[in-house]
C-alpha cells in the first residue's frame, strides 16, 4: 500500500459517495488506474463495505451504555451460543471479549433508561453463567467517528 492507496482510503472515509472521477482527481490518477486501486483494494479486504452513517439522536437513540459482563463458564460452546446471542441484539452497536476484570464489553444504544432495562433484563435471560454485569452510561460523546487513522 503506498500514499496513494492511502489518499484513496482516506478521502472515501470522509465521503464514500465520492465518484470514481472525483476520487481519481483528487490522487492524481485517471480514472482506470484509480478504480484498479480501488478494486485491489476491496479484493485484500482493505475496504470491506461502503455504509451510510446515520445519526442516532435523530433516530431517537441518544442513550448510549457501556455494558461489561464476567463469566464463570469459558468452555468454547459457552463462548459461541453467548456470542450468537449477544449477535442477535440490535441494539449492541460494539462487541468485544477482553482481557482484564471483564471477559466481554458491548456499546449498547438504545432511547432512553427504559429501553435500557429492557435490554438488560433480555440479555441477563437469555444466557446463563454469567456472574457479573456491570454498565456505565455515556453523559456526553466527546469524539466519535469511523475513520481510520491511515
């Protein structure tokens, strides 16, 4: 990968709507090269998918939870139904096993406290063997954003 490859993928991070001249253009390509690049990288799996990102407080979902869960149980089947589970929520936006005082941490967005609870108490009901669960709530996003330093 060199700085052009890098240009590309740093320009689509800030706007994937951008078009294949726009972006050849803007690296100083034409476009044949440009999309070569582009497909090259799709190919490696550099670029996995082009989303739009919405913003969740004008959708009602301005009540973000950081939920960390410890378990007695480290069996490999216990791991796999507990993550096709936790998969299952629409509402875990981030999900990750860890290492320190939790075995797993989700970001959890949801509209408010309610719908909070009744996510918890969904979650705590359809796994067994889990020992704690702690949750921290989000007063304020501070930074957010999907780019990848490149």
């Amino acid at each position: 990968m060199d700085k052009i490859d890098r240009k590309i993928l740093s320009l689509l991070q800030q706007d994937g709507t951008l078009s294949l001249n726009d972006l050849a253009e803007a690296v100083n390509l034409t476009t044949t090269p440009c999309w070569k690049r582009l497909k090259r990288l799709e190919e490696a799996g550099v670029i996995t998918k082009r989303v739009a990102l919405l913003n969740p407080e004008s959708l009602g979902l301005s009540f973000t939870a950081f939920v960390m869960v410890k378990t007695s149980n480290h069996s490999h089947e216990w791991y796999q139904e507990f993550v096709s589970t936790v998969n299952e929520f629409p509402e875990v936006m981030e999900f990750y096993r860890m290492a320190g005082e939790y075995d797993y941490m989700m970001k959890v967005l949801v509209s408010d406290m309610k719908s909070f609870d009744d996510f918890y108490k969904k979650l705590v009901n359809s796994v067994d063997e889990i020992s704690n669960v702690t949750s921290t709530f989000a007063m304020e996003p501070l930074k957010y954003t999907t780019a990848l330093p490149v």
